[in-house]
C-alpha cells in the first residue's frame, strides 16, 4: 500500500542570486522572543509567521531558577504561543493555533531557548551541584514533553562571566551541565521514537570563546550558535559597527564574523558543519558627540528618542521606517552598512541590510558552515506600510534563503514575465502548475530539485497551461521547484510531509 503523501507548499519567490548546485540548504535557526508577540497589535503571531523560510525556531526565553526548574517569563504570552489560542466556546484550545503545531506542520523544529542576556546568573550555581544539574536535565524533559518541543537550547550568558556570577569552575561545568541534559533528553527521546536536538548559543569574542571545552562541548552539541552581533555599540567609545562581516578599520580585529569563525574552526578545531552565524535582523544606535560618522566618539547614550519604539536598538522594519532621517553608508572593508543622521540629528546607526545578509549568508557557504541564526524573526517582517497590520513580505530571510536554496546561476524572472500558480495548497496526490494565459510565450523548463540539487524530475512544458505532478516520486522533506523560461528562472520552495 503507497504511502499516502500530502504537500504543503509554500509560494515564496525568492530573489536568487548565488545558488548552490552540490551542498544542501542549511540551517535557518530563527529566534522568536515572547515579548514580541506583542508588538505591533501582533502582528508577528504563529498565524502569520512563515514557517517556510526556517528550519528551526527558538522559542526565547524560560528562566533557570536557583534549585533547578524552569519557569516561563511570561505565562499569558507563553499560554497563547505554546498551547494556542483559547477555546472560549468549549474550553482547551483551537488546534492548529500553536507556534509549535503550526511548525510542525510545516516541517519546522521548536527549541526552548532557555537563559538569555538577563536569564543567566543562575547557571553557575546550578551546573557546579549535582543535584540542580540533575534537577534542570529533568526539567528539560518536562518541557518537551509538556509543549512537544524537539530539544533543547541553552543560552548561558557566558560560562566565566563574572558580572553573571561566573566563576572559574564554570568551564568544567558547563561540560556536566551538558552531558546531564544530554543524556536526559536522548533517553526521553529513546521512550517516545524521536531524535532530541541539543544546542547552544555561544559568545563571538575571544574571552567568551576562551571559557569553553570545546572538545568536550562539540560532542554534546548538535548546532553551536555563534552570536556573532553586538561586537559594538554605544558601550564602545567610538562608533563602530554592531556586526562586521571582516575586520574594521578601526577596534578590536577580533570583533568580527571572519575572526570568530576562524578561531572556533582553526584554534578550537570545531565542526564547521555545527557552526551556525548570528546575523542581526536589528541596529543599534550611538549618540555621537559631533558629526555623525564611522569612528568618532560617542556619548555614550542609545537614540531612544528616534528609536523610541526599540530603545534605541532598533528592529530592521522600524530602520526602514526612519531612513528619512539619515544618509546611507557602505563600509566596503567591514562590508556592512551605516547610517548618519542628517541636519542636526547627532545618530550613527550600524545595522545590515539585504546586501550585507547577502554576503554574510556567501560567507557561510564558502566556508561550508552549518547555516545561520537570526535574532530575531520579528525585525524583518514589513508591513505594507507602517501600522497597516497586513505583512507585505520578509526581504533578510528571503536573502538567506535564496543564497542557501537556489539552483542555478540564471537572472531572476519577474512576475511581469511569468504568472503561474501552484495549486492545491496542501495537495494531496498531485499538485498543478498553471502558468496563466496572459504569459507571451512558451516553453517553459520545470525541475524538481532535492536540497541536495539533484534533479528529482524534469519536465517540459510547450503548449498546454497545466503541468500535473504525481507526489507519489517524492518522500518528506523539502524541495524546490525551478522554473526555467528564457533564460531566466524562479524558486518555489515546497515541503513534502508524510501523513
């Protein structure tokens, strides 16, 4: 008896640049913080995430109390996210309204991002007493079973840091603390057929780096996640910039994405296939004391007045939003860009941008890394214009993904050129492309890709409008659908999941 499979497909044009052709698409970790749900008259909700455009989300942030447990930050939000909207009408919760069955659905794994900036002054105490560490690993079971989460990701902020209350013993505990939970959630993971996924977010500056085993910690560890942003800000005493890609040409030569990469990979010896980069979906803000510029001394001080709304660390839509105020930068050498206020607006902004996640996301493939995080989701979903409520498209993510996903090295097609649409959505047994009548002309090349980019099936359309593809040649997973059409072509991502 066939397998019955059915699609879920998702029509998402991607913007394709560089392609790979031998390597699959990597991981995309998106953090999605509960505050932010929020934001926006919540706007960004599991309803409206697209779940397409990640691998993985990292539910931030459950707090690490003193004997142990976890708690939730925020049990209204966390209630809402994790188990769904309420059923007013007959109680419990509506289904398929959760971050975490809405992900699933798509193919898409849940983490709870435990700790965080503010969350990780108890993780010393807990992973130097045998009982706390034995007391957390089961409360990490607890929490997978309770949500259906696929794993686990510890965010202590940093082992060694003394104004977190780190200690010198944070080193070798950080390797028990792991191997507790590891063992626990394998176990749990053993009893119910499910492979558990345990990783960590780890600090891109060398004193971070320099408080961590990391022969012991890489083979604890499925993705170690580089929070490779926040090198400067208006904590630093000249402008600079908050993410550099390479080297500035001013500042600590280490406090970049290159240097951070290099020493995990060259000194420590870690996997790059476990290595995923931060990339900043945020700026940040420095007031400077007279011309705004790249390296002139600041004040000190954040713009929370032009950034009121992020606390002068503002999320990508609302940089867009304030443009206006600012002329635009390219650091070449960095390969980052800035802004500076204009008239008498005393602002530097450091912040990326679709070019400079272009590079970032080459950067990752060149040097065959596990993928990339973002922190976090939320900064890149536009609105069609500012408080309109209706989402008009998430260009950084699309970035990435059309460095990570693409097949061939062709321009893109516009929507001018080529008008198609895919259908059903799900589809069960088969699904159409109908390319509509108003197209100038034919024909059109169609592929099936693997993430691999191996051709699954290849066809050619001519004259009739309609191609119908049996899924029965398809397993679960993801795939793309390249359309190739005078010399030009477009990216669908599809996600195939058994039933």
């Amino acid at each position: 008896m066939k397998t019955k499979i059915s699609f879920l497909i998702t029509l998402i044009a991607f913007s394709v640049e560089y392609v790979i052709a031998q390597t699959p698409c990597k991981e995309i970790v998106g953090y999605y913080p509960n505050w932010q749900w929020y934001d926006r008259s919540k706007l960004v909700n599991p309803q409206s995430i697209d779940y397409s455009k990640y691998t993985i989300l990292n539910y931030c942030f459950m707090k690490l109390e003193t004997d142990g447990t976890i708690s939730l930050t925020d049990p209204w939000a966390d209630d809402n996210l994790l188990n769904g909207l309420p059923d007013w009408q007959n109680g419990g919760y509506l289904p398929n309204t959760s971050i975490i069955e809405l992900a699933h659905n798509s193919g898409v794994k849940v983490l709870p991002s435990i700790g965080g900036w503010t969350l990780s002054s108890n993780f010393p105490s807990v992973a130097a007493d045998s009982m706390k560490r034995a007391t957390f690993a089961q409360a990490c079971v607890d929490l997978i079973q309770q949500y259906d989460f696929d794993g686990i990701d510890l965010d202590w902020e940093y082992p060694g840091y003394i104004p977190h209350s780190g200690t010198p013993m944070d080193k070798s505990n950080f390797n028990l603390l792991l191997q507790a939970v590891r063992t626990a959630i394998d176990n749990y993971g053993l009893s119910v057929g499910k492979t558990m996924q345990l990783t960590a977010a780890v600090g891109a500056s060398e004193s971070h780096m320099d408080e961590i085993d990391w022969p012991v910690v890489e083979q604890y560890l499925d993705i170690i996640n580089l929070m490779s942003y926040d090198f400067f800000g208006a904590f630093s005493s000249i402008t600079n910039h908050n993410a550099p890609l390479y080297q500035s040409a001013q500042g600590d030569p280490s406090f970049n994405v290159d240097s951070a990469v290099t020493k995990l990979v060259n000194q420590y010896g870690v996997n790059p296939n476990k290595i995923t980069v931060g990339v900043a979906f945020y700026g940040r803000s420095s007031k400077t004391s007279g011309t705004p510029n790249i390296f002139v001394p600041t004040t000190g001080a954040v713009d929370d007045v032009t950034f009121s709304d992020d606390a002068g660390s503002p999320l990508y839509y609302n940089i867009l939003n304030k443009l206006n105020l600012f002329s635009q930068h390219w650091d070449s050498q960095a390969q980052v860009p800035f802004l500076t206020g204009n008239n008498s607006l005393q602002t530097f902004v450091s912040y990326d941008n679709e070019q400079s996640i272009s590079e970032k996301a080459q950067f990752i493939v060149n040097r065959n890394l596990r993928g990339a995080i973002i922190w976090e989701i939320t900064g890149d979903y536009l609105e069609t214009f500012p408080g309109s409520g209706v989402i008009s498209g998430t260009p950084l993510v699309n970035t990435i993904n059309s460095i990570f996903c693409g097949t061939t090295n062709l321009p893109i097609i516009t929507e001018d050129e080529l008008s198609y649409n895919i259908f059903p959505n799900p589809a069960t047994d088969k699904f159409t492309i109908r390319f509509n009548s108003n197209n100038k002309s034919l024909p059109v090349k169609i592929e099936i890709r693997n993430v691999f980019g191996s051709i699954i099936e290849e066809r050619n359309l001519n004259d009739n409008r309609d191609l119908v593809f049996n899924n029965s040649k398809l397993s679960s997973g993801n795939y793309l659908i390249n359309i190739i059409f005078e010399n030009k072509q477009t990216v669908k991502k599809i996600i195939s999941l058994i039933k």
